[in-house]
C-alpha cells in the first residue's frame, strides 16, 4: 500500500517500507544550487546540493551506499533512473568546464581504470548505447 503526497515541484511516494521514491516529474536538467560550481566557493555549492538531494531521499547514491543491482533485479531501472538523476543535477550545477572534467572522471571509474590507459572513442560511446 503507498501514499501519495504531491507539492507545488514534486511528488514524493512513501510506501508501506517508509522508502521514499523520486516521482518522474522530477526534473533531471535541474541546477539544484543557487549558484553554479565554478572552483569557487565549493563549501557553498556542496552544502546546497548536499540539502537538495538529502531531501528527496537520495543520498545515499551520493556515498555509494546504494549499490547497482544485478543486472536480473527488478529493481535495476528503478536504480539507473535514480543515479543519473543524481548525476544530471550534480553536472547542471556545474560550470561547463568543471562538468566536462566530472563527466570524464565518472567515465574513468565506469571502466574501472586504476591507471592511465587509452580508451577508445568507440569503447566509450558502447556505453552510452547500451
């Protein structure tokens, strides 16, 4: 049995394991700080994220907490649509050029590179197709 509350900008849904769900009018292109990342004022920035995303039940994406399902589990687009939601603010709330490190960096880890190797073009494009 679940519960439905809907606010002025989101709905949020409790059910009956109190888990708090995002709702998909949840906006990924979001900048959810007032001002963006631009290497200044990064205590700022971080603690306005940090309060965002904390209040929509999804911190622990943030600490990796909530780790990726098996690729079996029904819970594995529920996990996916969460984490980029995550990510997509993070990056919308950055400037450009701070993004565009971040994004590499998460490409980086995703292919689990612990020291500098050559990734190819293809390699990386394989897993935004997928």
């Amino acid at each position: 049995m679940s519960e439905d509350t809907t606010g002025d900008i989101f709905q949020i849904t409790v059910n009956s394991e109190n888990r708090i769900g995002v709702s998909i009018s949840d906006n990924p292109s979001l900048q959810i700080s007032p001002k963006k990342l631009d290497g200044q004022k990064y205590l700022e920035w971080s603690r306005s994220c940090l309060l965002f995303i904390k209040a929509r039940g999804l911190y622990d994406y943030l600490i990796e907490k909530k780790k990726r399902p098996v690729s079996d589990d029904p819970l594995l687009g529920q996990w996916e649509y969460e984490n980029s939601l995550v990510m997509s603010w993070l990056i919308n709330s950055m400037q450009a050029h701070i993004a565009h490190v971040f994004c590499f960096w998460i490409l980086l880890i995703k292919f689990g590179v612990q020291k500098p190797r050559v990734i190819h073009r293809q390699e990386m494009l394989s897993e935004f197709m997928i």
